[in-house]
C-alpha cells in the first residue's frame, strides 16, 4: 500500500515561559499522522511571537515551497492559528495547497475544509475560537447571562433558585473581602493581612487558612483576591482554553490573550466599590515599578561586573566552539562571546563576537531544533540498530555453529591420541584447533555485550538527549551542558553574512557513536 507522505508544521513563540509548546504540538501531530498510517517526511518550524504575519517565517514559506513542488500529500499542525491567525493569509495558504494537491489537517480539526478556513478564520480574528465548542457554547450563554462560567469564587454562593450557574453574594464572606481590599490599599502586605484573618479564625476560599498567595495572586493573570474583577461587578470569562490531550485523555489549559476575554457587567454581585478597587491597582502598580526598578539596579549591577571583565558564565556557551579553529569560545568582555584563540593570541581569524543574550538565543534555537530531529530520528534509529542487531546475530549464529564443529573434531583428535595414533602432525593440528575455538569463544563474548549494548542505544540516546534539552530549558547548569555536548557535539560558530554576521550549526553526530 502507497503510504501517504505528511509533513508537520508547528509554530512556537520565543517566551521562554512556555518551553514545552513545540514538543507538545509535534507529539500531537505525530500521533495524527501515526492514527492515518501518514509517513512522516519533513518537518517545518517557526519561531514567532505572533501568527498574524507571514514576515520571518520562514519554515511556512519553505513549507509552501515544498508543497508546491508536491514533496508532500499532507500538512499536518496542532490548529489552524499555528499556521495564521490571518483570515486573508489562512484562506491564501489553503488554496494555494488544495491547488496543488496537498491536503491541511489539524488535530482539533481534522481536514480542513473551505468552509473551515472561512468560519474558523473569523473565529480565530475573534479570537473566540473555542467558543464554538459545544461544551462552552453553554457555558458563553451564561456568562452572558451574568453566571458563573467557571469556579464558585470566594464571596459567593449558589443560587440554585434562580437556575443553573446562577450566583449570590455571601453576606459573611464579602465584608472580609472589602477589609482585605481597604487594607491592601491602605499599605499592608499580602502576607500581614493574610496573618491577622487566620489570627482571627475567618477562613479563606474552600475552608483553607489564608496565604498571601491567596490574596496578591498574579495580577496579569487575573488570579488571587485583589484581582478578582467579580468582586467590582464584571465576569470575566475565556481566559484560557482547553486542548484535549489525546494520549493522555487529560484536558490542558492554554491562556488566551486578554483580547479575547470576554467582560459582561454584574452591578448585582458587586462587593467593593470603583474607589476601593482603583486604590488597590495603583498600589500595585507602585509595588511593580518598584520591582522594576529594582530589576534594573540588579542589571547595571551586573553590566559593571562585566566591565571589571570578571568571568560571568553563560552555561550555555560551553556548548560552542570556533567554527574555524575547533577552539573554545569564552567571554571576551563586556558581556560578549568570541573565539579563544583570537582573543588571546589572534591565533585564529575568527574575530566576530557577539552578545551573551543573542549567543544564547541562537543556541536554544540549535538546541530546538536538535530536540525535533532527535525525535524524528528515534525511530529510524532504532530500526537501524535492530537491522544491525540481526546482522550480527545471524554472524554470531555461524560462529556458534562453528564452535561445535571445531569442538568436535578436537574431541576427534583426542580419541585419536587415546588410540595411540600420536603424531607430530597431530600435535600441531590439535594446537590449530585449540587456537580457533579460543577465539571463537572470545569473539561470541564480545559480541554478545555488544549486542545488549547496540540495541538499546539508540533509546538510550534519544531519551537522554531530549531530557537534558528539556533541562536546558529551564537552566543553562554547565554541568548538563557538557553531558549534552558529549553526546550530540558541539555548535560551530562561524562567522557568515547576515544580521548576527555567525552562523550556528551543530556538528552532527550520532552520540552512540562514540
Ligand atoms: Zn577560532
């Protein structure tokens, strides 16, 4: 059978915030692809903050290049607003792919159709998108409505009465929310306040002991006392969306931009008043450019440790080397990364240098794209090594065979001697004999380790190396960076036109290797 030929698409932002957004859209379109028995043929990224534009994306542009030379039957992607956002660019790409041949499809969506990229394409402007659910169609109806579209929030109770998702205000519960809104406003920590309720025995949301957690939440995130818009009359629903997990069944939940939360006024559970709950941003907002301000003293702090041209490390440049002299690449100074041996005894003519943040934004783009072949790899490999697996046991399989043929005729031998038949000759024959079984044995035994080791290798390989990428995510600790450059080799910094005048490649090798 004709396997169909599928390539996927995945789009990520450069927040490093949400590092597990690229595997995650790969594992779901590789499990499409692997649902429709597609053969998996080429893989297209973008690094992109926004989906609105089709400027500097290049992996789509390429992406439509190879589609219109027809290497491909299928593009595959998590949803249609990894490819655009854009109603215009979406209807475009579509049909410039149907013109073609090749087909879209979307784990949420299955293929996508003209109706499709018309209706979803308004939707994702709209940035309602997942309003279309079923599910949530019943619930934007009672936001709508004024009711609760998620949680029941402290201050509040069910008004079963007055029918489904229906709420009211919780006379014991509210006057604790305008004294924790009064005296936040007034100066007092999270935490101080948090202290006197529980002094006091009045409990916090679901019966707990209050934090300050509980009370400052993230203000961007709407989360925590303070934040809660509820409390001054407006429902805010739509935040985040779900995406259903189709190995694990479980729900995962994306945060939607702020454009796309949807308000609707509730003067009737209002708790405290437009004054109070203006007092209590401005607060914020003077704790947040007091936090800024402090983050900037940290950073004039650490560009004059630079400027003393102290060592600071990067973890990550560890990974380089000098694209043209194979040499370290260190610090150079004032917070910028070059070549060793041009630094030291201009011993190489590799004199570009560049920023520690553009260095290390470079590397965890190679780094990425390593994780994605790596696991576009995995598999191949593993057959490989089983391929090569069988090979050498059917070798080691004559060598055995061998083995009892050599033994029995030293067992030969020895009856021959036993009878007497003692010869010179027969000397030297025997000592032949005794010789090949020797390395016979030695020669099986070795093979046989090997064996173990071989065939696991490529797993082996293919599980550490994405695990010590995932860690690199999180922290660039030198000591995970070597590990890492141990096993897949360094990145090449050579100098190249261009914006960054490098070029980052990673010297490709296949770590089981040795
Ligand atoms: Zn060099």
């Amino acid at each position: 059978m004709l396997m169909l030929k599928a390539v996927l698409y995945a789009r990520y932002s450069s927040d490093l915030q949400n590092p597990g957004s690229i595997d995650d859209q790969l594992r779901l379109c590789r499990e499409l692809a692997e649902r429709q028995g597609w053969e998996i043929v080429g893989l297209y990224h973008d690094e992109a903050v926004s989906g609105a534009s089709l400027q500097g994306r290049d992996g789509l542009q390429r992406l439509m290049e190879d589609g219109q030379a027809r290497q491909f039957d299928i593009v595959c992607a998590e949803a249609l607003d990894r490819i655009s956002r854009d109603q215009e660019d979406m209807a475009r790409i579509h049909k410039r792919l149907r013109f073609v041949g090749v087909a879209l499809h979307t784990v949420s969506d299955g293929r996508v159709d003209e109706l499709h990229v018309g209706f979803r394409g308004t939707m994702n402007a709209l940035f309602l998108r997942d309003l279309a659910e079923k599910t949530h169609r019943g619930l934007r109806g009672r936001v709508e409505q004024g009711r609760s579209g998620g949680g029941l929030a402290y201050g509040y109770d069910v008004a079963a009465d007055q029918g489904e998702g229906a709420r009211q205000i919780n006379e014991r519960e509210a006057p604790v929310i305008r004294r924790i809104f009064k005296l936040f406003a007034d100066g007092q920590s999270p935490g101080r306040i948090a202290a006197a309720l529980n002094a006091e025995d009045i409990y916090g949301p679901r019966n707990r002991l209050w934090s300050g957690t509980t009370i400052r939440g993230h203000r961007s995130r709407g989360t925590g006392i303070i934040n809660n818009e509820l409390y001054r009359g407006v429902l805010v629903w739509n935040r985040q969306r779900y995406l259903k997990d189709p190995q694990t069944g479980r729900r995962l939940a994306r945060p939607n931009p702020p454009e796309s939360w949807i308000r609707t006024e509730v003067p009737e559970l209002r708790i405290v008043s437009d004054a109070l709950w203006q007092a209590v941003q401005l607060r914020q907002d003077e704790i947040e450019n007091r936090s800024r301000a402090i983050a900037e003293g940290v950073r004039i702090a650490a560009k004059a440790r630079e400027q003393g041209l102290l060592p600071v490390s990067s973890g990550l440049c560890r990974l380089l080397v000098c694209g043209l002299c194979g040499g370290e690449i260190i610090h150079v100074g004032r917070q910028r990364y070059g070549c060793a041996a041009h630094a030291r005894k201009k011993a190489c003519d590799n004199r570009r240098t560049l920023e520690r943040r553009v260095m290390d934004a470079e590397i965890r783009s190679v780094l990425e794209e390593a994780a994605v072949t790596i696991m576009l790899h995995a598999e191949p490999l593993e057959q490989e090594a089983q391929a090569q697996g069988d090979l050498q046991e059917r070798r080691m399989e004559r060598e055995r065979q061998e083995l009892v043929v050599v033994e029995g005729r030293i067992q030969s031998v020895m009856t021959a001697i036993e009878d007497g038949l003692y010869t010179p000759a027969l000397k030297t024959r025997m000592q032949q004999l005794e010789d090949r079984a020797a390395r016979l044995r030695a020669s099986l035994q070795i093979a046989g380790a090997h064996q173990r080791a071989a065939l696991t290798a490529p797993r082996r390989f293919t599980a550490q190396a994405r695990k010590l990428i995932g860690a690199l995510r999180e922290r660039d600790d030198t000591e995970t960076v070597l590990k890492l450059r141990r096993m897949i080799g360094p990145v090449a910094m050579t100098p190249a036109a261009g914006q960054s005048g490098l070029r980052f490649t990673l010297r490709a090798r296949r770590g089981w290797e040795g």
